[in-house]
C-alpha cells in the first residue's frame, strides 16, 4: 500500500502514547511527510514491538523518540531511547528467535525474546532494513530504511 508516513506514525503514536503516559516516559515523535510503500498492519507491529522493547529497557528519566526524514534514495526511521542499552557481544544474537539478554526479562508478563525476530522477518518481507546500534548503560537507536511510496490521490 502507499501510505503518508503523517498518517502512519499517527497511529504508531496513539497506540503507544498511553503507555508511555502511564510509565511517564517522555515520547516524542518528528516525522517529515512522505509516502511509504509498506503493509501498515505489518508495519505497525515492527514499531509496536521496537517502542515494546525500548520501554522495557527504560528504569527512570526514560525517553523515546522516533524521527523520519527523506533520504535520496528511501526513507529513514529512527527509534532512539535512552534505556539499559546492548552490549556488543550480546548485539548480534538479539534477533535470534527467544534470545534475550537478560532471562530474567520473562518476568514480564508477554516476553519470549520473539519480537525482534518476528520484526526482521517483516522488515525482509518489505525489502527494508533495519540496523541496531547501542551503547550499554546510554541506550539504543534502531534505524530503519523503508521503500517510499507515491501520493496516489495525486496520480
Ligand atoms: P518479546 O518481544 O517476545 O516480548 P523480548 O522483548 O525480550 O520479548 P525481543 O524483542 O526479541 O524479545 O528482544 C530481544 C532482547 O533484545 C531483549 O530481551 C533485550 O534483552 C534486548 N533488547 C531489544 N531491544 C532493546 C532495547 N531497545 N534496549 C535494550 N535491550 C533491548
Ligand atoms: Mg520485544
């Protein structure tokens, strides 16, 4: 589907907003307008589970933000958070299916370490991208390249 990103990560945003309230996590989102060729169902549980898993890593003073900008070629998605952060030995498995790095994570209610390989599935079935890089202890930015789409009200 051709979607406006403006459209999209409104719905990204009043879905999470409400937890994020209730956690009193600072979210915020700046989204530069465009069109994106994406499934938006699909496309919503990649971000769900991203902001899921930033909330999870957040103690205190947390803080979220997504930023979408136009690139020349595509458009880039960043979801940046200043949780618990990954360190690097442990920053290549984090997709594998169950893995998590901290298994006493299962005390949440919900974790099974799956979201992130169920996210990279999605994103490959998109021919998107999607790269992780984190600092323990600062936090983590997830930097996602999506294909753009076409205004087609305008075609
Ligand atoms: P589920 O998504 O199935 O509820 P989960 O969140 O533990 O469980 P994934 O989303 O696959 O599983 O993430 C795997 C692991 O990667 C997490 O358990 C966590 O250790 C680490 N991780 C993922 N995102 C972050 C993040 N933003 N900050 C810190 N650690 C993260
Ligand atoms: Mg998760």
């Amino acid at each position: 589907h051709h979607i406006s990103a403006q459209v999209f990560f409104e719905i990204v945003k009043e879905t999470f907003t409400p937890i994020t309230n209730q956690e009193n996590i600072n979210f915020t989102m700046d989204i530069e307008e465009s069109y994106l060729w994406i499934e938006p169902d699909l496309m919503q549980t990649v971000f769900f589970n991203l902001l899921d898993n930033a909330r999870k890593a957040i103690k205190t003073d947390g803080q979220i933000s997504i930023i979408g900008r136009n690139t020349l070629q595509d458009y880039e998605v960043k979801i940046i958070d200043n949780g618990c952060g990954i360190d690097s030995q442990n920053l290549n498995k984090v997709r594998e299916a169950f893995y998590m790095v901290d298994k006493s994570r299962s005390r949440n209610a919900g974790s099974a370490g799956l979201g992130l390989a169920i996210t990279d599935q999605i994103i490959q079935l998109h021919h998107a991208t999607m790269t992780i890089d984190s600092t323990l202890y600062i936090g983590t930015t997830i930097t996602i390249h999506l294909k753009k789409g076409e205004n087609i009200e305008k075609i």
